[in-house]
C-alpha cells in the first residue's frame, strides 16, 4: 500500500482489519509516531492501550515493539482499556510524554485505528499529525523494541471513585441497566458502580470482536435493547457507551433516549452549581443551542468549535475551560483529563440522581423547564461516491433563501454547511472524518420541524430537492 493511502482524519487513523488495517501498514504508521516523539523527547515514555476488536491487543503489542526501536521506552496495557483510562496515565505520569491508542471508537467492527495522545493526554493536533504522515515511509521497519506490560486500569478507576459523592450514591438505592455495547468499558463501569452500592445489570459484556453484529455507537437504534429492558425491569436509568468507552448515552427510567446535548448541560450545571467549578464550555458546530442557552442563564461563556473533539482539546490547552462536548457523546472535564470520558459522565449522571433524589427525566425537565424546549436528530447518509463528492462540490455555492419552508438567516461554511433558520433552529451538512458518509444534523423546537429539515437535507444531498 502506498504511503499515501495512510492518513489522520477527526481522531487518528482508522482502516477495516486485513484490508488496509494490516501489521505492515501499522508498523509503518508506529515507525512514523516513533521517530516524532522520539524527535521531540528522546528516551521518553509511551504508554500503549487496546480496546476489545479482533487482534487489537496484537497490533498493540506490534506497535510497541516498534515504537520502542526509536529508543522511546515503552508500557502496554495489561488489558483492554477505555480510551480515557490510557489518557489519564499519560496525563498523571510525570515522565510520560504521550500514548498511542488501538482503537476505533464507535466505528464498526471491522475497523480499528490508531490515536495519538499528548503528554496531558489530549488529542494530538493537526500539526502533531502533519509531522507523523510527513516520517511515513514506503517500506515497514524491521527493527523492534522491547516493551514492559502494566496496570492501566486500577489506578485509574481509584482516581474516578474519587470524583464522587460515594455516600450519597451508597444511601440512594439507584438500581441501573449497563450496556458497553461489547466495547472497552465492559465490566468496569458496571463493577464501579456496584462497588458504590448501585444496583446494576450488564448486557453485551461478553469479549466478541464482532460485536456480535451490533454498531458501538451508544444512540438508537444501537441502544433499543437496553433501553427496553430499562422499562421492562423498572430501572431508575441506563448508561451506554462506545467502542472505547469515551463517549457516553443514557436512558431514562422510562425507556427514553437521553441525548447527548442534554447529557452535556446536565452535566455543566451539575459541575457549576453542585461542585462549584468555573470556566467555559466548549461545543462543537453540530451540538446543541441548549448549551448556549444554558451558558446564557449561568453566565457561563460558551465556545463553539468545529466537529471533533481535538478542536475541544485545543481550547482545554488554552486553559479556563470547565467542561468540553460533542453531540456524539464524546464529554470531558480538563481538571481530571483533557479527554472524553464515558465513564466519569456516568458517574456524574448517577451523582445527580442520588444527591438531587431525582430520576434522570426529571433532571432532564428541570433543565428545559431552565433552557426551553429544543429537539434534535442526525442521519447519516451513505451515497454513491461520485454523488457525495458532487454534493460536497457544491457547498461553496449552495446559498438557499429558506429550507423546509423557514427563511435562511446566515450560512456558515467553517465545517461543512450550516442553515440557521429561526426560533434557534438549524440544519447542518457534513462530510464525516471517521466513514463515507454524510451527516445530516438538524435542531427545532419541535420533532416534526427537525424531521422537515433532515428531509430537506436529504433532498439537497440527494440531487433531488
């Protein structure tokens, strides 16, 4: 495969196993990180994870031995390990000076990838990847390093028990559905949370590289089993997260989705009246105007980057920021990792309930009875290549007066193309940095405007509007 088919997109690089994702390309992408950080730091430290995908634990192990020919010292998780966990031992080991991640998040299966983390371990920024695909070499390097295999998990889950009100979730009696969607939050997540007293029922915790089937992305209709069973077993709440546990969903005792745009007020509130922290939030361009809105009540600056979370990083870098979040679930709180983390936002989830003696649907009514109503939903569109390219072609010059019968305000091109429309209302077109596909994203007051707009998104990514 030639060097040029290897590139760092939204985070990292991500291939379908045995095709381009191959031990020959992944030493070639490790020989590449290695001779950056080794550049940068020579002799340092790099820490190396794996999520739950067939042979992750292998190209770890692959990547380690070539990362450590660069002189670079290096340490491989003893286990699979969430996303979060390798970043914040990057990020609390003093000589560490970055990670490197097997994983392909909420991609499907068949994927895996290869993130990059910095020495506080936060996303690495474009720049930091510009030089890793500049060192890509033809050939795959033949010399290898020795590595040494470690506990990643436990401290790490000693630092999270710590961030919680451990009495108030004990005296609480909350009772709770887990599903990890065969990811690499299986068992940890659920085990915490009965080691706090909590009351919990694991489903898709199997190891099952396939994922038996099922997307590791935590919305429906990925998350329709356990948000039934939720209901079926009276439950107080179900918490879901992806194939590296850095991104979070939830459900409500009733069974309903609990999306991650209100996932991330819920959670700045909590972090601003309830544990008295300060700061910005820092959104993407696809999340909601609930956390403007919210920011406005709490006199809190709200930031809005474009979609992918290592622009989020970038402004946690910059210090001052309380909270940082995606509409894809990805939620991070700086003072504990400049990183997603779906563990730490179920944790807080189940904090709220036991300390305002509320269900997560009332929290959820709580805060639109503050925000005001708004509903939202994304469709992901797979077209024939020739048509998304068109379609993406033509955005420069794509300037509609009105769409779904409501006037165009203002158009923004930063991230794809964005319609704000009235009321707070908007529609957004993207091309995804992880798949082929583009991303339809629409918010209204109502379901049946959104569904309008992602119609007429439809259209107009289709030729047919």
């Amino acid at each position: 495969m030639a060097a040029e088919q290897v590139h760092f997109g939204t985070d990292g690089w991500r291939a379908v196993i045995a095709e381009d994702f191959t031990y020959f390309n992944l030493r070639r992408v490790a020989d590449a990180a290695g001779r950056v950080f080794a550049a940068d730091n020579p002799g340092g430290l790099i820490y190396v994870g794996h999520d739950t995908r067939f042979e992750a634990a292998a190209f770890a192990r692959a990547a380690a031995e070539v990362l450590a020919s660069h002189g670079l010292r290096v340490r491989v998780t003893d286990r699979y390990c969430p996303t979060p966990a390798l970043c914040w031992t990057v990020a609390h080991d003093d000589e560490a000076v970055g990670g490197v991640m097997l994983t392909a998040s909420h991609n499907p299966a068949e994927y895996l990838g290869f993130k990059l983390r910095m020495s506080d371990g936060g996303a690495s920024p474009v720049s930091f990847t510009d030089r890793v695909e500049a060192e890509l070499k033809t050939a795959a390097p033949t010399e290898r390093g020795e590595y040494e295999v470690v506990d990643l998990m436990g401290p790490y889950l000693t630092s999270l028990r710590s961030l919680v009100d451990a009495e108030a979730i004990a005296a609480a009696g909350l009772k709770v559905a887990v599903d990890p969607l065969y990811g690499a939050g299986q068992g940890y997540l659920a085990d915490m949370l009965r080691s706090l007293g909590v009351d919990v029922t694991e489903i898709h915790h199997e190891l099952n590289p396939g994922f038996a089937g099922l997307h590791p992305e935590p919305i429906p209709p990925h998350i329709d089993e356990v948000r039934a069973l939720v209901r079926e077993r009276g439950l107080d709440a179900a918490f879901i997260t992806d194939g590296d546990a850095d991104r979070i969903g939830a459900a409500d005792r009733t069974g309903a989705f609990v999306n991650p745009h209100r996932i991330i007020c819920l959670v700045a509130r909590h972090l601003y009246q309830d544990k008295g922290q300060r700061g910005t939030i820092v959104k993407t361009l696809s999340t909601s105007v609930l956390v403007d809105r919210l920011g406005a009540k709490l006199g809190i600056e709200v930031i809005t980057t474009p979609v992918g979370f290592k622009w989020i990083y970038e402004e946690m870098a910059r210090g001052g920021v309380m909270l940082g979040g995606e509409e894809s679930g990805g939620i991070g709180i700086p003072s504990h990792v400049r990183e997603r983390d779906g563990l730490l936002m179920a944790l807080m989830l189940t904090e709220m309930m036991a300390q305002h003696h509320k269900g997560l649907g009332e929290l959820v009514d709580d805060l639109i009875a503050l925000t005001g109503p708004m509903e939202y939903l994304r469709v992901d569109l797979k077209l024939d290549p020739a048509v998304k390219d068109a379609f993406v072609a033509s955005w420069p010059g794509l300037a509609p007066t009105e769409i779904a019968g409501l006037a165009v305000s203002r158009i923004i091109r930063e991230d794809g193309i964005k319609f704000l429309l009235p009321d707070d209302a908007w529609l957004l077109m993207r091309a995804s940095g992880t798949e082929p596909l583009i991303r339809i994203y629409a918010e209204a007051s109502t379901m049946g405007v959104v569904d309008e707009l992602l119609a007429a998104g439809r259209g107009m990514a289709e030729g047919t509007a």
